[in-house]
C-alpha cells in the first residue's frame, strides 16, 4: 500500500489555549494511538489533502522533528461543521508484527455483459473493511465484472483473501447486474432457447398447424 509522508512537530502542551493557537497559526492537532503511550504532535493543515481528500487507502508516515518516524493510518478525524476546515487528526500506530483493519476501496474493471444488454450496475459497497499485517495491505480490492450478466452478483464469499481477512459475512453483496425495462437477453441465452426449441421441433415432427374453429351450426 502507498504511504504519505507527514512532516510533525512534537507538542507538549495539550490544553484548549495552545490548541486554539495551534489552529490559529494553520496547524492541525494530531494524536498518535496504539504505542506504549499517546503522541501529541502538529502538522501544517495542507499536509492532510492528499490523506483526507481522495477515495483511496493509505497509510502514513509520520516524520518528527526530534528525527523520529512513525508508521500508521489514519483513524479518525474532525471536521469543523460550518468552514469544514480540519479540527483534529487521530491515527493508530502500525508494527510489522500486528494486524490492522482499515476499509479499502472497491475498483471494478471491466464492461459487464449485462450492461451491454440495457442493465444497470448497482455498487452495494465501494469499500470493504478487511484485517491484515501492514505489508498484506492491497491499494485496493479489483473485481473483473465483464462475465457478469444480467441478474449476477458478486459477493465477499466469491473474492480472494490470501493475504487478508475480509470482516463482513460472505454473502454480503459488493455489485450486481439489476434488470431495466430497456434490458435484453444475453445473446448465449437466446441461443441455448434457440437450441432447445429445435430440438423439440426435430423430435416432434412437424410442427402442427392451427386448428380451424369449429363451424358454428
């Protein structure tokens, strides 16, 4: 998984006032969880775009200005409710050794069958919260769906998880092909009905004609 790099300094002074300058001076209060104690450390707001504002998963490295470096991801973070501006960053530390779950984005590839033929595509979870060692974690989990014809789903049960561990239930549907008026038939359907009504046409003969209506006396 790709990793962004931020650039703190250590903070000793936790309290409201030295917050309030903090944000003041356009830095971002963070805290470091998951270690043998918290780490309270500050970081320019800017540094938190490619973090906070893009889909996709990352975990972080957070260089200190005492030259210490910290693996982690990101935990939680708040926002302001009206500027929308970044109140506070909380992150979980990462060791070789100790699974992590994180959510990770969902990327579908590939032109279904069933939307060719006038269904629509339905993306029930654009992400899923996997549990994995920090090397076993995927930028993101792919899904082929060009074999998915109308009516097809695919669900957690159906993907790969060598690596990690996939916390839903394995019925827990990713995608599926939803039926639309405009829908047609797959092709390879109409064939095997094709096939099937030949053969009983070659078995039964003839195909009889429509029976005249009996004369009315």
């Amino acid at each position: 998984m790709k990793s962004i790099t931020i650039n703190g300094s250590q903070r000793e002074s936790v309290g409201k006032k030295a917050t309030k300058a903090l944000r003041n001076a356009g830095q971002v209060p963070c805290v470091l969880y998951g270690g043998d104690k918290p780490v309270h450390f500050s970081a320019p707001e800017l540094a938190f775009s490619k973090l906070v504002y893009t889909p996709n998963a990352h975990t972080v490295v957070i260089a200190l200005d005492n030259g210490e470096t910290l693996n982690a991801v990101l935990q939680d973070i708040q926002f302001h409710p009206v500027t929308d501006r970044i109140l506070h960053v909380d992150f979980y530390q990462l060791f070789e050794d100790k699974e992590i779950a994180l959510n990770i984005p969902v990327n579908l590839v590939g032109n279904s069958r069933g939307v060719k033929n006038g269904g629509v595509l339905r993306r029930n979870n654009r992400k899923l919260r996997i549990k994995a060692l920090p090397a076993n974690l995927p930028d993101f989990i792919e899904i082929d769906i060009t074999p998915l014809k109308i009516g097809d789903k695919v669900a957690v049960g159906d993907l790969p998880s060598e690596k990690y561990t996939f916390l839903h239930s394995d019925n827990t549907v990713v995608c599926q092909i939803k039926t639309a008026r405009t829908a047609i038939i797959d092709d390879e359907d109409e064939e095997e009905e094709g096939e099937e009504g030949a053969e009983a046409t070659a078995e039964g003969g003839e195909t009889p004609a429509a029976e005249a209506p009996a004369a009315q006396e």
